[in-house]
C-alpha cells in the first residue's frame, strides 16, 4: 500500500475487482443461456452473485468468508432485500455440476434478471 492510498481505498480497489469478475460471470451466464446451456449458465449466476457479496464483505468486513453459501455471504441488509433469490440460487451450486443430484431450476429468465438487479445493487452499495 503506498503513502497516499490508505486502507479503505485499497479495500474498495479489491471490491471492485471481485465486482468486475462477478460482472464477468454473469456476462457468461447470459451466453450460456442464450446457448441452451442451462447448466452452465445458472451455475454462473450463483457465481455472480457469490463474487459481488465477497466484494460487499470486503468493504464491509475487510476480508470476506469462504464459503459459497449465498446466505451465509450476504448482508443483513442483502438478505432483506434478496434473500429469496439466494435460497432460489443455493442448491444450483452443486445441482448443477454433478450428475445424479441435479435439481428443478425453474425460471431462468426471471433468475437472470434478479440477479442482474442484486448486482446493480451491490454495486451502489459499494459507490455509497
């Protein structure tokens, strides 16, 4: 860290690096959908959402947990304002990626769109 960036700056550098990779996975989320590629592509909406509240966390926390529970991830505040959708998003972590234990993933449009709008919140969180 140099003379002139103090902590909080560095934290926010590192927030909004994990929010341009959560920004990333949701890009592809969308090309995978496009795709027929349901798997994949609601795996990386969790993905999304997993990185945009590890990038909440550090500011907050100034380190964030490891874990890929979006419950446990989220803020009060997040889980007031999108908890359902993290429930929706849990269990498509690994339903998705391994056979046998695949789950119903219903409405992936709608998904998709509230996810992009926990993201657009996140991130005005982290502009605050």
């Amino acid at each position: 860290m140099s003379g002139e960036e103090t902590l909080d700056e560095e934290l926010l550098v590192k927030a909004f690096e994990w929010l341009e990779k959560a920004k990333s996975d949701f890009d592809d989320a969308e090309y995978n959908l496009k795709d027929d590629r349901e798997d994949t592509g609601a795996f990386l909406l969790h993905q999304a959402c997993e990185k945009a509240l590890k990038a909440l966390q550090i500011v907050e926390k100034e380190g964030y947990d490891y874990s890929h529970d979006l419950l446990e991830l989220a803020s009060d505040e997040a889980l007031n304002e999108f908890g359902e959708l993290f429930k929706k998003l849990n269990p498509v972590y690994v339903g998705t990626r391994y056979p046998g234990i695949e789950g119903e993933i219903e409405n992936l449009d709608e998904l998709k769109s509230q996810v992009g709008e926990a993201l657009e919140w996140i991130e005005k969180q982290l502009n605050q």
